[in-house]
C-alpha cells in the first residue's frame, strides 16, 4: 500500500519553482570535465571538507615516537571505543613497565651511548582534583605517614641505574637508564583510588590516576633537562587483589552484552601502552628539588642486566648549600642549645638536607625530644633511625684501646740514681689512648707515628717485649689477641741500616 502526500495548492506551486531551480542549477554539470578542469585540491579546500579535515588525526599521531613504555597489566573490557584505555592495579603490587627504544636509524644520535633520565609520577585523572593536588597529597601524608605513593622495586628492576625517591615528592620517583640496553622498571602504587573521594560511606567509586613518565637527555652543563617524550596511561587503584575482582566483574557483564553491544567496547589488551601525551608542566623539580640534577658522573647503584642486586650502596645526595663553613662554631653534636639556623647547619654536615626544609623551625630541643618512633613515621625507617641516632650522639666504641707512654732518657737516669723504691714509685707517668679499628699491625705503626709527630715510614719495627727480654715482632694476630685497656711503655731504638727506629712495647 503506498501513501501518498497532497499538498495545496499553493505548496504545490512553490515545490515546482524549486524543482526548476534546483534543475538550473545542476545544467552544465558534467559538461567539459576534462583532466585539466578538474582539480582534487580545489575540491579538499571547500568548507564542509575543511571541517571533516579538522576533526581528522594529525599526521604526528601515526609517526614513531623515540620511545614506548609499556605497562604489563591488561586493561578493561568495559571501555567504550574512541575512549583512553583504564588499567586496573593492586595497591602495593610490583608491575613492569617496558622501556623501549623505538628510534629509526639516525633519530637523535647525540644520545647513542649516553643515559637519559626518566621521571614516573602517579597524578590525578580528574581536573577538579588536578587544581588541589597539593592539598590532597598532604593530608594523604598526614594520613599514612612513612608511606609514599609511588616507589621502585629495586631488586626486580632491569638496567635502571641511581634511582632517587625524592622524600618530598611521594608521588614521583626518577632513574637513569641506557636506551640501547634492556631496561624494565617495577613500580608500585601504594595509594587506592578510594582515598580521595569526596564521599566515603562504602562503595564509593574511587577517583581515576595518570602513570606519566618524562624523558629527558643531558645538557651542555651535564643536567637532564631536555625534554625527549612524554606519555601516559590511565588507572584505577585497588586494594590487594581488588584490581583481579574488577577486572572479572568487567569481563561477565561485557559477556551478557548482545554482540551488537560488545562492538562498541574495546577489546581487553594483556598490556597497556602508554600514550604520547604534554610534559608535566610543573619543571621546577629539575632546579629546586631538594634531590639535585643528575650529573654525567654518577657513582651510586646501578641495577644490572642479569640481576637486581646494586652493585654498591647509593652515595647521598649533595646537599643544596654547605652552610657548615659559614659559621665558626662547628656542632658536632646537636645541642638543646642550639638555634633552628645551628640546627639546620648541623643536618646539611650530617647528610639530612632533604629534611631541612621539614624540620627549617625546629630548634635543638625540639629535634632531641623526638622519639625514635617519631622520627621513623617523618622521615621512613631507612633515614628514621640513622636521625635518631645522629640526634643521640651514640659513639661506636673502639675494638681495642691501649695505653702507651713514652720512655725518656731522664726516666732512665732518674731510675739509675735512685735506689730507694719510693723516689721511683713517686714520679708522675703520663699515658696516652690508641685506639683501634682494624687491628692490624700497619694501623698501629699510623697512630704510634701521629703520637710521635713523624711519619709512619719512619718506623721500621715494632716488637713487643716477652720473657726473658725477648723481642717479638709485632703481628696482626698478636695484635687481635691484645687485651683491652692493656698499658705499654714505649721504648725506641735507631736502626743499624737506616734513619728510622724501632719500637719496643715494654
């Protein structure tokens, strides 16, 4: 059955004056449309093209970016097309992230053999969380203090070399790798999405993060400030096995789903591939963080291809300024006297720069009435207890201490002279401490040529008097079978061969 449309009068005389000049309109069309009438640019540069062509991807999206980092966790099935990828992950579990070298043949040859410096942060997804990032890391700081939010696992990394976790950055962590080496970092995230809602009744949606790594290559002056790349990914932090649970419940629900509904979804990928994206706008670290530039020399651990043991302990940071030297008065142990400016002299000589700014109004008293349990929930375990022992002052005694004093030429004469036992049980003896670390003869020929004012090649031998007058040449394992607090007079004799002496322990 067909229906059919009536139309007055009227309409009917106006569709058939359009009729005619929608026909004018199309006459000649087709006509002369040779090969050089017809142009495919003059075409492209019409209006409603240039539209099109701006809601296109730039060339730049299809281009092989110099790097691809690539997090080892499957992302969502629930994540509609056109849409960023979302990864869930578990709080406090180590992931991999892969960091690969994609460049062409020739592609920036001034870092061939060189290192370059990556910066991972955890950020906020959300612009409204974006504007109060600071506040919301410093009650996060108030809440778990001693944690951080992004760390480094050291020992299950590959080829990262001087990794830094800045203590008042928790969000961030930095290390130097080769391109040309293989290079993967675990990180873990020790926050949960949760932590940072508005409402916290049970049940809540937890807030998204962004995982953003910054690479950077060597200046002139030796310091990583060139930016090279930038990407990013987004995630959801759960706690432990919490990610496993969203990632099944995903996949059921996206199981019910007619097939014509799945077509909207992305498929599940077993990893994440980070995507180009801005550097972090905040630079300031580069010059201002407490946890200074890298330099080209860089001594502390280096992570190797087979294995994740460092090779050596990480020196510490330099501090900012060495303001030891700018006062006479020299602390070497933190008094309750002391003012918040000698307090702060005396954390930069003490190598806890990083917390000047933290502790910048705390006078002596103040730093010496912190408990031990204080100081570790501050600074962490690692820096907490080398603080707290600083604070106390606690000395490491010796292995060995002995008493030696000089004998003289008058001390003889005095004792030839006199026969009566009172005169000689009457002269004043003065001894001098040695004390010993290593145990070893050579240590002792150094402290025995710093109590006599000359040098240690000077000193041939060194005996030590037995029974019957005997001469026993001093040994390192006599030495470790020397008791504690034993006293010797020392008595000296030029060698026959040469100007240096021995000495005898009497």
């Amino acid at each position: 059955m067909a229906w059919a449309l009536k139309l007055p009068l009227a309409d009917e005389v106006i569709e058939s004056g359009l009729v005619q000049d929608f026909d004018a309109s199309l006459s000649g069309i087709g006509q002369e449309l040779g090969a050089g009438a017809y142009s495919m640019s003059d075409v492209l540069a019409l209006p409603i093209f240039k539209q099109e062509e701006s809601s296109l991807p730039p060339e730049n999206e299809n281009k092989i970016l110099p790097f691809q980092y690539v997090l080892c966790a499957a992302t969502s099935p629930a994540v509609k097309l056109h849409e960023e990828t979302l990864t869930y992950l578990n709080q406090g579990q180590s992931y991999e992230i892969r960091m690969l070298d994609n460049r062409k043949i020739g592609e920036l040859p001034e870092i061939n053999g060189k290192l370059v410096k990556s910066i991972f942060r955890v950020v906020f997804h959300d612009r409204r969380l974006q504007y109060t990032e600071h506040q919301q890391l410093e009650g996060w700081r108030w809440n778990r203090p001693g944690d951080r939010i992004l760390d480094i696992d050291i020992p299950m990394s590959v080829g990262i070399i001087d990794p830094r976790a800045n203590p008042t950055q928790l969000n961030t962590v930095e290390f130097l790798w080769d391109p040309s080496k293989r290079t993967s970092v675990f990180i873990q995230v020790h926050c949960i999405s949760t932590e940072f809602t508005m409402r916290k009744h049970g049940g809540e949606k937890g807030v998204p993060f962004r995982v953003q790594i910054d690479t950077f290559k060597e200046n002139e002056n030796g310091e990583y400030t060139e930016h090279l790349h930038s990407a990013s990914c987004q995630i959801k932090v759960f706690k432990p096995k919490g990610a496993d649970r969203k990632q099944k419940t995903d996949r059921e629900k996206m199981e019910k789903r007619t097939p014509h509904e799945k077509e909207k979804y992305q498929p599940s990928y077993e990893t994440t591939i980070l995507t180009e994206c801005s550097p972090w706008p905040e630079i300031s670290y580069v010059n201002n963080a407490p946890s200074p530039g890298f330099n080209s020399s860089h001594s502390s651990f280096s992570i190797g291809e087979g294995n994740g043991s460092p090779n050596h302990q990480p020196e510490p940071p330099p501090p900012i300024a060495d303001v030891s030297h700018s006062s006479e008065l020299v602390l070497v142990n933190l008094l309750p006297t002391s003012t918040p400016q000698e307090a702060q002299q005396w954390l930069h000589r003490n190598r806890f720069s990083t917390f000047s700014r933290l502790f910048r109004n705390f006078s002596g008293a103040d730093l010496l009435k912190l408990t031990r349990e204080d100081v570790i929930q501050i600074c962490g375990p690692a820096d907490g207890i080398r603080l707290f022992n600083a604070l106390k002052g606690r000395m490491v005694r010796p292995r060995l201490t002995i008493y030696v004093c000089q004998e003289s030429q008058q001390l003889r004469e005095l004792q030839q002279k006199h026969e009566d036992a009172d005169a000689v049980t009457s002269t004043f003896f003065v001894y001098h401490a040695i004390y010993l670390e290593e145990l070893t003869a050579v240590e002792l020929t150094e402290k025995l040529a710093q109590l006599f004012s000359i040098s240690s090649q000077q000193i041939s031998q060194i005996y030590k008097q037995g029974p019957t007058g005997i001469h026993v040449l001093i040994s390192d394992e006599m030495i470790q079978n020397f008791q504690d607090e034993s006293c010797f007079v020392l008595d000296t004799m030029k060698a026959e061969t040469s100007d240096s002496y021995h000495i005898i322990l009497k």
